[in-house]
C-alpha cells in the first residue's frame, strides 16, 4: 500500500526552505512556496509494492506503484531515477520513507535507499509509520479528536494494528500499536478497543 506524500505533509507559518533547517522527530513543518522546485520524494517498500510519492505541495504530484515482490532490490533504483524525471536530485529538499510495519527486508532495503541519498543529498529524512500515515489519510473524515484504528495484513495469520488520535491541531498521536495473532489476540483487543472509543 502506497500514501500519497501529500497526505502525509502539512505546512507552517514559517517562510524557510528545508534545505537550510534540519528537524526533530516530527514531520516538516514548513512553507516550500518560497523554494523554487522545491520537491519532496517519498518512499514505500514495506510491502511487496514499490510506492514512490513526489510533490511540490503547491500544483504537481505523483504517485506511482509497482507489484515487485522478491524483484524489489533489482528494480528500486531504475524505477526511482525514470520516476524522478525530468527532475534531477537537487531539486529534492526532503526525503520521507515508509518504516514499517510490514517484510524486514523490505523495509530495511527502503530505509537504506533514502538514508543515503538523504546524507549524499545533505537534505532531511523522515521515517513515517506506514499505519500512521493510513490514519493520516484518513483525517478528513474524523471530526475533531477522535479516534481511528487501522489493521494490515501481516504473514502466518497476524495483523498490524493500530489506534491513532488526529487532535485538531497538527499532528498524529499514536495510541496502540501491535502485531498481534489475529485469531487470539485481536478478538480481546477489539474489545478493549470497541470499549475505550
């Protein structure tokens, strides 16, 4: 599963480009309208999909998907640089990259990729959860502060789970976030969860 970065970036009252700030544990908080093509570029492996994301926030984005499975370290980088054209990698002031929950080695082929064009690039990394980022695509359809919880497949019979607040200020608060075996543990934590709603 792939989310459009988009969904995943929201921007702040300060006028300064990325390149010239680095950032805590959070996402961006930033206005690129004053940085002339300016790009972020994000990336989704944890799956057996490549997900490659690329926005200006202001007019251009793009999304694409690629079923690679066991081919995904053969294919990665041809499909990152035809995916960047026409752009180049200097235009790109931050990466953002999909941690998880899903294949380890999937996953860890994702982180590596964008941590060093990130530190080749000299430009900011962002580790997002792939289940937050699903709450966060969702937000448009939670009023206030309420809560939603989000459930992914995962191998032998088990889900990802988790619960996400999205307050109506920037942000998302994870929480509960598990791998639990579907059969037993979910029942019970559905309940728990059913309940504190």
């Amino acid at each position: 599963m792939s989310v459009s970065l988009t969904n995943l970036y929201y921007k702040s009252e300060q006028d300064v480009c990325p390149k010239e700030t680095r950032y805590a544990n959070a996402l961006p908080m930033i206005n690129l309208q004053k940085c002339d093509a300016s790009y972020a570029l994000a990336l989704h492996t944890s799956s057996a999909q490549l997900g490659l994301s690329l926005s200006n926030f202001t007019d251009e984005n793009r999304t694409q998907t690629w079923d690679l499975d066991r081919e995904l370290s053969t294919y990665l980088h041809q499909y990152l640089v035809e995916f960047l054209k026409p752009l180049t990698w200097k235009n790109l002031v931050f990466l953002a990259v999909a941690k998880g929950p899903g294949s380890f080695t999937s996953s860890r082929i994702g982180v590596v990729t964008a941590r060093t064009l990130a530190q080749q690039l000299d430009i900011p990394l962002f580790a997002i959860s792939s289940l937050a980022a699903i709450a966060w695509s969702h937000r448009d359809r939670i009023a206030g502060d309420k809560k939603i919880a989000i459930q992914m497949e995962a191998t032998r019979g088990q889900v990802y789970a988790g619960i996400y607040q999205i307050p109506a200020q920037y942000g998302i608060n994870c929480l509960f976030a598990r791998y639990c075996d579907r059969k037993r543990s979910l029942a019970t934590k559905s309940r728990t969860i059913s309940n504190s709603l």
